[in-house]
C-alpha cells in the first residue's frame, strides 16, 4: 500500500520566477509546480540572498539509529530537493554549496516540508574551505621538464633516479602519496602546531613524513625523490597556502549530477581505515539482495566490519591468523603521531587488503594466515609441477574465507602472494589473485577445494613469458629480466599485477603493472598454466612519437563485458585498451611493450592542474583504482567505467561515447578517498530504489577528515534518481 503523500506549494519561489529574478548565468525559470514528499521525506526549497541556490547539497543527518547515519541530495535548478526515504529519527539539516559557507543547522523529522537558507560566502577565502584537496593540491608547484633528469642533492635537489617530469607527477600522486590519504586537505595543508615549532616550513614537512608507524615509508619516498626538492617545494606551498593563496573554485554539480542520492553510515572505529567493500557477487549484481555489506581493514585492525543496511548498524568479525604471524606493521616509530602520539595504531596481522563474495554468499579475503616463510610443497626441491617449474620460498599474503550462514573461518595457505583478487566466470569457480611485489600469479581452484580442502592440489601459480621468438608457443628456454631479447628465445618479464582481471569473454587475465610509464599485461592461460601460459605486454604510449595519445603509470584496472581494459593513470587520464584494435604482430622480438599504440584511448579527468604543468598531464587529482558498471546497477548504462577521484571527494562516471564524465560527489564529510567500489541491484522491479554503487571511505588517516581524530570511516551508497524530486 503506497504511502500517503504530502503536496506542498511553493508561492514564494513561483513570485520570484514571475519577476524574473535570476541568479548570474542562468535563464529564467518557470514558476515552481508542487514538491511532493511521502511520509519518511524531507522536502522544501534553499534560497539565499541572491534567490534560489541552484546545484547545492543538503545534508539530514541523525545519531538515534544504531550507527551515524545522513543522506545527502542535491537542489535543482529552482533550488528544490528532496530528501527521500529517511528512516524514523530526528534529523539536524543544513546547506553546503560551492560560493557558500555552510548554513545554520536546523532539526526537522520525515514527513515535513523544511524551507532552507543557504548562506553566501562572505569572502572567497571562506568559500575555498569547502573546495576539495586537489584543487588546493593544484597549488604545489612541480618541477618543470628543464630539471630533469634529476641532479642530485648538491644540483637541483631531485634524485638522478629520476629522469623524467612524469615520474615526479606519478610519485606525488597514486604511487607515492596519495597511495594512502589525500594532499591538500586541511590536515595536510596546513602545518599543525602540535608538530612542533620549526625554522622553515620545509623542516616541518620533514618531521611530518617520519610520523607513525609509516613514516618510514614516507620518509624513503621522499629521499627516493630527491629530499632536498620535495621538502623545499611542500614548504613552499605551505608558506604561500598561509600567506593566502587561494585553489581555483570547482563547478558545482550540474545536469543529471542533481539527480544523485548519497546514503553514509558510520562503521567501525575512529582507528581503522577501510582498503575495500563488498556487497555482492560481481558476476551476478542481484545476488544478496538488500544483504549486509562488508569491509577488510588492510594493516589497521584484524577485522571485517558487517553492515546491516536495513537495520542500519555495524558489527565485527574477528579475521584470525596462524600462531606466530608477525604485525604487518612495524611497532616501533620514527617520530610520534601528531595525532595519536607514540602509540601505534595499525596492530593487524592478518592486513586483509580486498575480498570478494562468492556464488555461495562466503567472503574471500587476500590476507595473511601465516609468516612469510612458504610451505614445503612451494619451494625448490619439491615434486610440485608448478614448484618445479617455479619455485615459491616467501609470500606476503594468502587467502582465507569466511562463511555468514556458519560463522566460520577457513585458512587456505598458498604460494603466489595475494594482493587483489577476482573470481572468473568458469566451472571451477577461480580466483585469481595479483601480487605487484613478485614475478607470479597464483590462482585457485575453489570448486575442487570445496571438494578436497587441499589447498597444494588445488591452486596454482605461474611467472610471466612473453612469445619473443614468434613461434605460438611457450617454450622451455627463455631469457631472463634484464637480459636483451634473443629472437630465437621467449623472455620472462617482470609482471607482477596490482589490479587483476579475469575477462568475460575469453578467459584471459589481465592486470595492470605499476611504474614508469607502466603497462597493461595479458595473460593466456593455456591447457596447463604452469607450463603453458603466455603473456602480451602493452605498456602506456609515453613519448612515443607514433602514439596518438600521451600518458603514464596505471594502478587500478577492470575490464567491460567486450573485452575492453580500462585503467587510470597517474598522468590524470581514464584510459582504456582494446587488444582488437592492434594493427601489428602481437608477438615475436618487438612485441615487447610499444607495439600497440593504436590500442590506447584516453581521457582526462575532470579538476584542476598543477601549476605550471601541461594540463593534458597535469591533473592535481588521483585516480586509485576504477570499476566497470557491466550490468547497469547504477543506471547510466551497461558497460560504464566509474574511476575513484580521491582528489575531489567523487566518484567520476565516463560515458566513453562523448567524453563527458559525470561527477558523484561526496560533500560531506571532507576527505571522501575510496579504493573499491561494486553495484548491486536489489529489486529490478523498483527502477532506481532497487540500484545502487557501493564504497567507502578508505583514506588510512582517517582522521584527516573533517571532523579531525575520532571521525570513523563511511559506507557510502550512491543511486540515481530520474529528477532531483523523485522519492
């Protein structure tokens, strides 16, 4: 029985459109018809000063469920919205736009119309607090082409490891620092006093990178990079960022970016930090309909943290480890936390990176279930076909599943180390699993470990070969990394996936290779893969004079139902490959990386550039990893590739036929930085009420976020609605 809908005439708006009162480029509207709201909306118009706020967010938040919970929309361009399907709870509501500060909140409950004023930003220094990190970020100044390649510590300050303007860009961006968190939020913008008291803005940049358990990570990055450089050009933009510099402004949400609809609740604590989400089986998006949503806390905790959606609240599942498993973490600290002091926060054994959900509804992990040390049957010496050809003596992470409907755990030592994973569309139910620190990809055949619970006969792994000889075929005798190609030889490579993909329509597995410029790889698996499995290598055209486009360095990668790769750069582009384009020899002595240009379509992504720095390169924001939409549960079509931008708060759809992205943008709070996302269609028969992507927010510091130490991570669900007042 539907529920008794309210209907609310807006007078004051339809007067103001009469007199044709209009704010700065806009058109004149047509007089307002009824809001209609149901009994669990909230729906009413924002106007400021300057009359209807167009493309600006409202924001219901409420503590009386069982976990924080806000739902965010968007105005239209009458300044109307529409809060829809809000549980039962008082809710505090304000108003944050683009040119606004953020307006006084206001208590109101579902079921009523709530008039909103937005408040005009008194100056542009106050309106820019609201602006996302990479637009700040956009600031730093980068180096320009003329000082590379690098001259040292007692030259130009960059490292001679460094050779090429790009490089730079890549490790300031998602294979460097904004690997883990955003740069040019507020926290990182600004210098914190409880840092201590420096001479230069540049020796406090160098204290800051010591910090915590991963300061020494930070620290090497910066000396891998030049020390002397990075710390002199952060102290640089610090010290102009507090003299007033000012970010160009961002555009605020236009078109159907309107018709978006953000759910968020908080889960887990104010420590852990979230690497991925699941919601469901990715072959199959109606499988665990209106199910629990789950996240792996990578080296925070040693946890799985369960949303319940429905009933909105959150629980934890202890992720266990064999007796013995080392801290992935490092206890001891360079410097201590500005934050949390010497105490050391990241305490995880297990560091569950990501995990996928299976046909069965159980929950695959990449996760440590012991040391590193590899069992017998891996290692050189053993009868093992794929030891034999390859032997195994270390591994970083195995795999492990946990089953809901029986409440346990099972461990499932492996080989092949595990970073991501992903299952394939095949009879045995495999996954496949990357590993960008080693020369392997392992997979298992989940079907017959169902049946035998051997975990030595039931995987398998192999190292990447590429057909260098020409002649269709593996061969026993190969050159090795580093050694020159031999045309009468295959040549093992260095390939060790970062993101990994099965694709759908002929079983081969892709992944992406990080680094400079980087590459895609594909991977044939053959009839015995550790024997007969063979690679292609497509690396990114960079300075390539016979490529038609120019970018660097991929990290995350999906592939669409025709075959199509789709990756993001570091260079500020969405870039997919389609192998089908090839016009060359796909292998033989110079199918070794830059045989396939042609195959190579990019497209920049929306945001700002840093200063000084070709725009077509130059993004300020950072694209961690991507997802392909391959069955519509978001609704903008099948087949449509959505990038995390980690700079700007968003999500960024692509629709491949125009070029244009479509920008979900999280307001609120500051600091939105996911890593994963998936779709899930809960009831194909309630159009966009039963749609919906889902994420989380995934920075490490989560205390970075607006809101500063004790603000937790987010799940967060986006769905579209066909107009800004659909409920």
């Amino acid at each position: 029985m539907r529920k008794k809908t309210l209907y609310f005439a807006i007078p004051t708006i339809a007067f103001v459109a009469l007199l044709g009162v209009v704010r700065p480029g806009l058109t004149a509207r047509k007089p307002a018809p009824e809001i209609k709201i149901d009994a669990d909306d909230i729906g009413g118009v924002v106007t400021s000063s300057k009359g209807p706020e167009a493309g600006v967010w409202v924001i219901a938040e409420t503590k009386d469920l069982p976990t924080g919970y806000r739902k965010i929309v968007v105005t239209d361009d009458q300044g109307r919205y529409v809060v829809p399907d809000l549980p039962k709870a008082n809710y505090t509501i304000w108003v944050r736009g683009y040119g606004l500060v953020d307006s006084a909140k206001v208590q109101s409950e579902p079921g009523k119309m709530l008039n909103l004023t937005a408040v005009i930003a008194p100056s542009e220094k106050a309106a820019a607090n609201y602006y996302p990190a990479a637009y700040w970020y956009s600031l730093l100044h980068i180096p320009p082409k003329s000082d590379f390649p690098g001259t040292g510590a007692k030259g130009n300050g960059i490292s001679e490891r460094i050779k090429d303007q790009g490089e730079w860009i890549e490790m300031m961006k998602t294979d460097g620092c904004e690997a883990c968190h955003q740069l040019g939020d507020k926290a990182t913008r600004e210098i914190p006093s409880s840092l201590g008291a420096f001479d230069t803005s540049a020796a406090a940049w160098d204290r800051r990178i010591q910090s915590a358990q991963v300061g020494t990570t930070m620290s090497s990055r910066a000396t891998f990079l030049g020390r002397k450089r990075v710390l002199a050009e952060y102290g640089d933009w610090s010290d102009r960022i507090k003299a007033g510099e000012l970010p160009p402004a961002p555009p605020r949400p236009q078109g159907i970016e309107r018709n978006v609809v953000i759910t968020q609740w908080d889960w887990a604590g104010p420590k852990e930090y979230f690497h991925d989400e699941i919601s469901v089986d990715r072959r199959n998006v109606n499988s665990n309909p209106n199910g629990l949503v789950y996240g792996v806390h990578e080296d925070s905790s040693d946890f799985m943290t369960v949303l319940d959606p429905n009933k909105n609240s959150f629980t934890q599942v202890a992720i266990p480890t064999q007796p013995g498993t080392p801290m992935f973490e490092p206890e001891e600290l360079l410097e201590p936390s500005p934050y949390w002091g010497d105490e050391p926060v990241a305490i995880s054994r297990a560091s569950a990176h990501s995990l996928m959900m299976d046909s069965q509804g159980r929950l695959w992990t990449a996760a440590r279930t012991r040391g590193i040390e590899s069992p017998a049957f891996c290692k050189a010496g053993s009868t093992n076909p794929y030891a034999i050809t390859f032997p195994i003596k270390s591994g970083s992470r195995q795999t492990n599943y946990y089953d809901p409907k029986t409440g346990k755990w099972t461990l499932v030592d492996m080989c092949a180390s595990s970073q991501h994973l992903m299952f394939a569309e095949d009879a045995n139910n495999t996954i496949w699993f990357s590993d960008p620190n080693n020369d392997t990809i392992g997979w298992l055949n989940t079907k017959m470990f169902d049946e035998t619970h051997d975990a030595e006969k039931s995987q398998g792994w192999t190292t990447f070969i590429l057909d260098t000889n020409g002649n269709g075929k593996r061969d026993d005798q190969y050159t090795e990394p580093g050694q020159p190609i031999d045309p009468t030889k295959d040549a093992r490579i260095k390939a060790g996936f970062y993101a990994v993909s099965p694709s759908p329509v002929d079983g081969s597995i892709w992944g992406t290779v990080l680094g400079f410029p980087g590459a895609v790889v594909r991977l044939a698996p053959g009839s015995d893969p550790g024997k007969t499995a063979l690679a292609e290598i497509y690396e990114l055209p960079w300075n390539n004079p016979k490529a038609p486009v120019q970018g660097f360095s991929p990290r995350g990668m999906d592939i669409d139902r025709n075959g199509v790769i789709w990756t993001v750069l570091a260079s500020g582009h969405f870039a997919s490959f389609d192998r089908r384009k090839c016009t060359g020899p796909l292998n033989g002595p110079k199918a070794t990386g830059q045989q396939c240009p042609e195959g190579w379509t990019l497209y920049r992504t929306p945001g700002p550039s840093f200063k000084g720095v070709d725009e077509r390169i130059g993004s300020a924001d950072t694209n961690y990893y991507n997802w392909v939409d391959q069955f519509d549960t978001f609704g903008l079509g099948k087949n449509v590739p959505i990038a995390t931008a980690n700079g700007t708060d968003a999500l960024e759809a692509l629709d491949p036929k125009t070029g244009k992205f479509t920008i979900l943008r999280v307001p609120y709070p500051m600091g939105f930085f996911a890593k994963s996302m998936d779709g899930r269609i809960d009831d194909p028969n309630t159009g966009w009420k039963g749609k919906g992507l889902w994420s989380t927010f995934a920075t490490r510091t989560p205390w970075h976020l607006e809101g500063g130490k004790g603000t937790t991570s987010k799940a967060v669900k986006f769905q579209l609605r066909p107009d800004p007042l659909a409920n």
